[in-house]
C-alpha cells in the first residue's frame, strides 16, 4: 500500500516541556489555518512528513482543517508546565507510578497550583478524589455536560456514575472521554508528585 493510499485520521497531542526544544531537533512543516481569508501558520499543528508548502510563510499551503481529506496528518505540539521539572524518561515513569498523597488535594494552595483543577478547589474538597480515575471523573464533573452529576457522586459515591459520566452528553454540552480524562488526571499526579519532591528538597515556598 501507498502513502498515497492511507486515509489519516484521529487527533493526537503530544505535550512537552519545551515546545522550541522539541521542534529545533526534528525536520517538521508548521500547518496552517486561514482566518479572515488569510492564512497564518497554525499555533501548535505540525507535520512530520512532507507536505505542499507556502512559498512566503513556510507553513502548509492547505487550511488544517483541510489538509486531513489530502493525507496531511497533524499532530498538535503543546507546551505543558507540568513537564518542566522532570528530569529523563525514568524520572517520570516515577512519577507515573507513584502513588500521589491524595490529602494534599485538601488545600488550596496546592490545588491552585495543579493544572486543569486550579479552579475548582471547592469541588475537589467537596468530592475528595483518591484514585486516578476519581481524579478523571473530577475534570469531567467540571465540564457543562456533566455537571449535574456532582450532587449524585457525593450522595451514592463514585461508583454510582459509571458509565454515565463517560457517554456523550445528549444535549450536546462538552464533556470528556474517558481517554483525554484520565490522560490528564495522570499529568496532574506527575504534577503533584513532583510538588512532594521540591517539599522533601527544602526548596518549597506558598505562593503569594
């Protein structure tokens, strides 16, 4: 089979430390996006093979949005704070498989200081997540389609939104897969973990 051939399709990103870092090592073609009938190189979409070119902005000559229906497949590099602190490959696979002090969720100046939950801090306390896929159902609550769910999660437990809280919202509100859920909640683990490595280190300080 043909390159030519192969119909692409899905949507990945890879987050990293250092997006520049990242890119400066590897040969990649920025994709593009047009708004208001102007093309602009995309904020985050690439290409690892090669792909038409625009002959003044060195981007994708074909919009993103769509290049896929031409086998252009982009995959969306993004800048992720989270990252910063690890150290190597084996560092984080630590991180990962380290059980995080769950109690630390308590405070708040901890949970202001973890992405995607910094500002649900009441909701967290109210909930009380112990587990990886507590976690996920936490940023899941948070979004509009399924917020209703929280006062049933308090009354009847986590266990009790199984697998409701993974269907798509039939109003078409935005919700979470359960994929992109718990792929988060573990970069958040990574995130708190490595907060207990700088507080071992003596090198802690609250945040103003």
């Amino acid at each position: 089979m043909t390159a030519s051939a192969i119909q692409f399709l899905g949507d990945i990103d890879i987050d990293t430390g250092d997006r520049r870092k990242l890119l400066n090592a590897v040969h990649h073609i920025p994709a593009s996006i047009v708004k208001n009938s102007k093309y602009s190189p995309h904020n985050s979409g690439v290409y690892f093979h090669n792909v038409p070119v625009h002959p003044f902005l060195e981007c994708c000559s074909i919009p993103y949005d769509a290049a896929e229906e031409k086998n252009c497949y982009k995959i969306d590099i993004l800048n992720n704070s989270i990252y910063q602190g690890v150290q190597s490959e084996a560092h984080l696979q630590t991180l990962v498989n380290t059980t995080p002090m769950w109690e630390l969720l308590e405070h708040e100046e901890v949970v202001k200081q973890l992405a995607h939950i910094n500002n649900h801090f009441d909701l967290v306390r109210r909930l009380k997540p112990q587990r990886t896929v507590e976690l996920a159902m936490i940023l899941a609550l948070i979004r509009p389609g399924k917020r209703h769910l929280v006062n049933k999660c308090q009354k009847q437990g986590w266990h009790s939104l199984e697998p409701e809280i993974w269907l798509p919202d039939p109003n078409q509100n935005y919700s979470f897969k359960k994929s992109h859920a718990i792929s988060l909640a573990v970069a958040i683990q990574v995130q708190l973990n490595l907060l207990v490595e700088i507080i071992a280190n003596g090198s802690y300080s609250v945040p103003a």
